[in-house]
C-alpha cells in the first residue's frame, strides 16, 4: 500500500561500503550492572542485513538497557558490540547514528515544540553538513542541502502517510500519529538497522496493522535491518524472522518464532511455574 | 499560484521566511514605516522622528542584536544564562581598545570600524566558547548560577582594569560610529554629526538609526537562517530532548559551545555598538540588571522566535519611557487640576518629600518607588505573568490574534 518513492529507493541502492563481515551487529556476551543490579547478564546475539529480529521479555528484563548499549548510551562493564566486525566501545552515542543505527523510544522523545518536517529534518543532521556560518548566510551548498533534505523529507512523510500534519508541532499531535513521527525521523537518519522500542504500545488494533505494515515495507522495500522489542506477542510472532527472550538480563531463547513459542523456559518465563501440588 | 496562495509547487518557496503574501506585504509596510520615521510624515507617529525617541529606538535596534544571542542560546539552545551583560562588556571594550585614540592610561589603537565591530564580536564568541566547557556540564538552575558567576567576575575585572576599561568611576569613551578606510581624517561615512546622503538632509540621530537599523535587520536575517537550517535545529533539539537528540546523532557538548560562542558574538558586536552609540561609560553599565532585561526580552518577547524577541526588545526598551511619561502626566494632572483624576492620582503619585505616593518622582527622597525601581518591578511582575499566562509571549498573543482572525467570523 505505502508507496515508497523512488529517492528512498535509490539511497538503499547508493549505500555501499564493505560487505566484508559476519554480522550487521553482533552482540558478544554483554554484562551491564547498576551498582549491584545487573541489567543484563550475558546476552549474545547477532542482527544480518534486512533481518527482523525481535527482543521480547517481561517488563525490566533488560531489553531498553540492550538497546542504551547498542547506543552507547550505557557502556557494557564486560562483553563486546560490533558493527559490521567493528567495535562500538567507546564511541559516543551520536558517533552510533553517523555509522547508521537509527531508533524510536519506548516514550516518544521526538522535539514538541518543532513541527514534523522540522523533526524529520533533525533527523537527516548526521546526513547533512552545513556550519553554523554557511547556514546563518542561507548561501549556496547550505542552501541547496536544506532544499534537498526537505524533498526527503517529503518522500518519509509520503512513505508514512501523514501529510496532513505536516506543519503541526508534534507536541499537538495525537500519540499514534506522534509514534509514526518518531519512526519518520528515525528512517530520516537513512539508517541501516533501525531500534524500535515498542512502536505498537497503547495502540488500538487499527493502529497496530498500520504500524505493523510499515514495518514490513521499512524491511522489504527499504531492506533495513530491525531490532523490535514489543510485548505485542501477536505482532512479534507474526512479523519477525528471529526473536530472542530475555529474562531478568539473562538470555533464555533464541531462535525462530514457532521454536520460541514451544520452548519451556520461555513458557515459565511468562506464566510462572506449575505448583507441584503432589 | 492564485486562489491557493499556500500551494507550494517548489520546496524553495515553501522554505523561504517569508513564505505568504501576507508575511510579505506586513514586513514591507514595517520596513517603509521605519525608514520613514525621521521624515515625521507618519500620521500619528510623527513623534517617533524627534530626536530623543529616535535614539530610543536605535538603542532597541542595538539592542535587538543582543537579545537574538541569548534567544539562541535560550530560545533555541534552551540554556539559561545570566552573563549576557559580561559578554556585552567584553565586546564594547575590545571595540573601545581597538577604536579608540589612547587617551592617558587608556589603551587605544585607533582602527575602523570594519576592524573593531566584527572583533567586539569574535573575541566575545572567543571568550564564550572558551567558558563553555564549564557550562556545557550543568543545567537549568546550576547552569545560571555558573553563568552568574560571570557577571560578578566580569564587574570585577572591568572595575579594576583600568589601562582598558578607565576605572569604576571615570569609564571611558568609546569610538564614534563612523566609517573610515583606515586611519585617515576624514570618514567616509560618518554617523555623529549632522549631513546629507543623497541630497537629503539628515541629522546625526537619524543616520545613527539607519546605520543600527539595518545592522539590526542584518542580524536578524542570520538568525533567521541559522534557525531554520542543520545547526539551528541540533539546538532546538538539545533544548527540547537532549539524550534523544545524540542517539540521532546530535553531538550535545559542541553544539552546546556553538551555542556559546554564537550567542556570545552576537552579544559583543550588540555591547560594541551601544558603547560606541552611547559614547562614555562606566563598567558598571554591564552589570546583572543588563541580563535581566535580556531575559526579560526574549521570555516576554516569546522564547525561540525571532518575531517574539523584536516585540519584547520594543516592549521591554520602550517600558521606561512609557513609565516616565506616564509618571510626568500624573504629576502634572496632580499639581494642575483640582477634579476627582487629580485627588485619585495624588494617591499614586508623590509630589513632594512628605507626599504619600507609590511612585516617586523626587528621586531618593521620600516614600514610593522611583522610576527605575518601578521598572524593576515592572519587568519582574511581567516575567512571572508571562510565564504563567503565556509562555510564547507576545509572539503567542500575536499567533492567537492571527489565528482568531484567519478564522472569522467563525470561531475556529
């Protein structure tokens, strides 16, 4: 249904670089503690290009905080995170959106007080170069750029279907449409793996089935790698090609849908253990 | 194009600032109205020609420069800072050194203004950035008592440095507002003293307020583009989600000290030229009331619109005259008439040492306010109701007018 304009397209086709790893992302054995709280406790896994692979877990299993290590945001006390066979230690976290990992927040944190093309814009910052002088004189390559960046723009707000709000402040905008927003401007940063920290929270069903479209055409037509985390079980299992469980930063499955949903340890993760009554 | 004026069919168009006919058509009505100021042809405003408003409203335009530095930094980056005035200071007397002819003690070297108003600027950005790595760390309330701090220390060494700044109580003069290629004679352009552009006769006050004028419009116009492009959001985006905006890629610590260092330039060419336009003054000019009545301005003005700090920067520079004026016709009608006005205003206003009044207009003698202190009072009370009524400021009651009006005769 989306229509995926050409310049989105042809970007995905322009992107190049070496092909030469393993994995997109690989998470090595990653350890973080909050003083004596361990938040996560030796989680490996790998994301390939275009895959979808989903994190679920029970509330405060660590599936955030993996993310805010993804990013750089918390730095992981043992263990590795590579980037194409890179590490990512000791990056900052805007260094992680230059490389092309792009992500929504389980609370929208998009700019309130921006309107949503100035939101996707903030999102084309680490796709754009133009100075504080070169853009104070409106002159030129800045000028250019701006006019530029404002067609794709154009393209995600056509690729997500919300024209109609196109110069209202986020702030006034109703949640699901704000959710979608946030997914704008992560898909503006022209990333390669995109972190979608429960995009179907508090939707309706009917919000559920758009947001899960876009998803599908975000990994089809665009070819982004996804990581989801979502407590939606039925949006996971329908949509994702891997998942992994975690429970209290512990890794206790992974693998695809079908195996996880029959894996016992995940049963007694998410319904408890059976009384021995006997 | 007609009949759908918000049609765009290019992104230029859509971009550009002044994106509507109607935006259009205000701005040139605004711009022929001032630049017919000093001719005193505007019916009703011909006042606005005399020579002591037409210095009123060059100081606002001067001021204008300053207050879209710290609508940068507080506006758009969202920090508080409380060392605008310092900033101003540094800039005025970088320009003072550089401009002026050494006199006794004081350092000066004489240069033009092409050297001397850009370098108020550079050195005061210099002196921001250079500061920034201890504000970039803190925010919110620490972050204006850090940048309090400055002020304080600014007082000090303005006080005491005497060979640039002339001393507490002296000052210093600054350089005239003029134009020259290098150091000869006689300026190319030259703002203090009466003459003739083209043919027409102008006096010194009215070339002082072209000359501001469009400095001011200048400044506006970057201010303008800086928000609307790469740098100008990164701030927006600090100022309204700053983890967010470096997990999109947004490098918090450096566009913090671009900030800085931008709204410290505009600070020092705004400091330069009111030294300069003022002629003398002492070092206690660039005190903490200076960076109050910047914060008046943007936050009554509407924080983060460059609209919103040109209305605040009229309101909160005019307020004064306005007071004065007013407190001078209480006074009159008080000590003229004999009617029921007359009695109800001797109660505001006192007239004489033993007179009961809320305003004094005897200074330092007897009960009520003077009117600098009622200024205070004034901008203190305006700051806390507009924050609690109408956090965009004027801009916000401007945007509500407009909208009322797009709609009517409906209500929405």
């Amino acid at each position: 249904m989306a229509v995926v304009s050409g310049r989105l397209l042809k970007r995905r086709a322009k992107r190049s670089g070496s092909t030469d790893y393993d994995h997109l992302l690989d998470v090595k054995d990653v350890h973080l503690a909050f003083k004596g709280v361990k938040a996560i406790d030796g989680v490996s896994f790998h994301v390939d290009d275009g895959e979808l692979f989903a994190i679920i877990g029970p509330n405060g299993s660590g599936k955030t905080s993996l993310f805010n290590s993804i990013n750089q945001v918390y730095k992981p006390q043992k263990g590795d995170i590579l980037w194409k066979g890179d590490s990512l230690s000791g990056l900052k976290p805007n260094k992680t959106a230059e490389l092309g990992i792009a992500r929504t927040f389980q609370n929208i944190a998009l700019y309130p007080h921006m309107t949503v093309v100035e939101n996707l814009l903030t999102g084309r910052h680490v796709r754009m170069e133009a100075g504080w002088l070169a853009g104070s004189i409106w002159w030129g390559k800045a000028k250019a750029e701006e006019i530029e960046n404002r067609g794709i723009v154009e393209d995600i707000i056509d690729f997500l279907e919300i024209e109609q709000w196109r110069k209202y402040p986020v702030g006034l905008l109703p949640y699901g449409i704000q959710k979608r927003v946030e997914l704008g401007r992560a898909l503006a940063m022209d990333p390669e793996l995109l972190l979608l920290d429960e995009p179907v929270a508090g939707m309706n069903l009917e919000e559920t089935e758009d947001m899960a479209r876009f998803i599908l055409d975000i990994q089809d037509e665009l070819g982004i790698a996804i990581i989801l985390v979502e407590h939606d079980m039925g949006l996971v299992m329908d949509i994702a090609d891997r998942i992994l469980v975690v429970d209290f930063g512990k890794p206790i499955a992974t693998g695809l849908p079908a195996e996880v949903q029959r894996n016992p340890n995940v049963i007694k993760a998410y319904l408890g253990e059976e009384l021995e009554t006997a | 194009m007609r009949g759908r004026p918000l049609l765009y069919t290019r992104y230029e168009a859509d971009q550009a600032i002044l994106n509507t006919v109607t935006k259009k058509v205000m701005v040139l009505i605004f711009l022929s109205a001032l630049l017919l100021i000093p001719f005193q042809v505007l019916p009703g405003l011909d006042f606005l020609g005399e020579n002591d408003w037409l210095r009123l409203l060059s100081t606002v335009a001067i001021f204008i420069i300053g207050a879209l530095g710290l609508n940068i930094l507080l506006g758009l980056a969202g920090q508080v800072s409380l060392g605008h005035a310092f900033f101003m200071g540094v800039g005025a007397y970088v320009a003072a050194v550089l401009g002026s002819d050494p006199e006794g003690l004081r350092l000066g070297f004489g240069l033009p203004m092409w050297i001397w108003l850009p370098a108020a600027g550079v050195v005061a950005a210099g002196i921001g950035v250079a500061f920034g790595p201890a504000a970039v760390r803190v925010r919110g309330l620490y972050l204006a008592f850090v940048t309090l701090g400055l002020v304080f220390v600014g007082d000090y060494v303005f006080r005491n440095l005497i060979s640039v700044t002339g001393g507490a109580e002296v000052g210093r003069t600054f350089p005239p507002l003029e134009f020259r290629l290098w150091k000869e004679d006689t300026p190319l352009i030259d703002f203090a003293s009466d003459g003739a552009w083209f043919g027409i006769e102008l006096t010194s006050e009215a070339k002082t307020f072209y000359f501001v004028l469009a400095v001011a419009i200048l400044f506006m116009l970057l201010a303008k583009n800086l928000q609307r492009t790469r740098v100008g959001r990164a701030f927006q985006a600090i100022r309204d989600r700053d983890i967010a905006a470096e997990i999109m890629g947004v490098d918090e610590v450096s566009f913090k000290l671009r900030a800085f260092g931008i709204s410290s330039f505009y600070a020092g060419v705004s400091g330069a030229l009111l030294a300069s336009f003022v002629g003398t003054v002492i070092p206690a000019r660039w005190d903490l009331f200076l960076s109050i009545q910047f914060i008046a301005i943007v936050l009554i003005g509407g924080a983060g619109t460059v609209a919103g700090v040109v209305l605040g920067t009229a309101f909160v520079t005019l307020l004064p005259r306005l007071v004065q004026d007013a407190t001078l016709w209480m006074e009159d009608v008080v000590e003229t008439g004999d009617n029921l006005l007359a009695t109800l205003l001797d109660l505001v206003v006192a007239t004489e040492s033993t007179d009961f009044g809320l305003i004094n207009t005897l200074p330092g003698v007897g009960p009520g306010l003077s009117v600098f202190q009622l200024n205070q009072v004034i901008y203190g009370l305006l700051i806390i109701l507009f924050l609690i009524f109408e956090p965009l400021g004027l801009f916000g009651i401007w945007i509500r007018i407009r909208n009322y009006w797009k709609g009517w005769p409906f209500t929405y």
